[in-house]
C-alpha cells in the first residue's frame, strides 16, 4: 500500500507540474494568435482555434440584495448559474433584477488538433 501512496504522491505532482507548463503554453499560443489577429490557424501540422466566450458570474451578497423576495434565495441557495437562468426564463426574475450582482469576463477558450 506505501508504494501505491507514493506513487499517487508522485503523480499528483507531476499532474500539477504539467498543468503549470499547460497554462504557460496556453498563453503563449493565445498571445500569438491575438498578436496575428486570427482566431484560427495552421501552425506544423496543427490546427489551432480559439473561441471568446463571454461568462457571467454572480456576487451572493449583491444577488441577495437584490432579490424581490427572501424567500426565492432558498431555490437557489447559493448562487448557481443554470437555476438563476431558470428562473430568469420562468420570468420569476429579471435580467434587470439580477444585473448587479453580475460581472461579465472575457474567457478565450483554445482547442488544438492534428491536421
């Protein structure tokens, strides 16, 4: 059992080592594509895309705050994105009611395939 720890131990740290370098060259690739002004390109034998994508996330407290009845706070208990978009389109509030509480980020998403 010691050798499976410590093989989990190691592999954990490899996995963390090879996100870090994942994140470096994720952003390396997505300034160059920004720098040449291209969402999508062919770079030695692989095809390299990025989406933006646009993504909206909510403050509990100012939601809260916001909120025309206390009690609604219960279907959502904390804030999850696919209930209030729900509730939204059930009409039981607002777009307006929640706006707020809500900041929008940029996300650019890259995906990278072998030709």
């Amino acid at each position: 059992m010691e050798q499976k720890v410590q093989a989990y131990f190691e592999l954990k740290q490899q996995q963390k080592e090879i996100e870090q370098q994942l994140c470096v060259l994720r952003d390396e690739i997505v300034a160059y594509c920004a720098q040449q002004g291209v969402y999508e390109t062919e770079v030695g034998g692989y095809k390299v895309k990025t989406v933006l994508q646009h993504r909206k996330e909510y403050d509990d407290q100012k939601l809260y705050a916001s909120l025309p009845d206390p009690e609604i706070w219960r279907l959502l208990s904390k804030v999850d994105s696919h209930k209030l978009k729900s509730l939204i389109k059930l009409n039981v509030l607002s777009e307006e009611q929640v706006s707020p509480a809500c900041t929008v980020k940029q996300v650019t998403l890259l995906q990278i395939d072998k030709l």
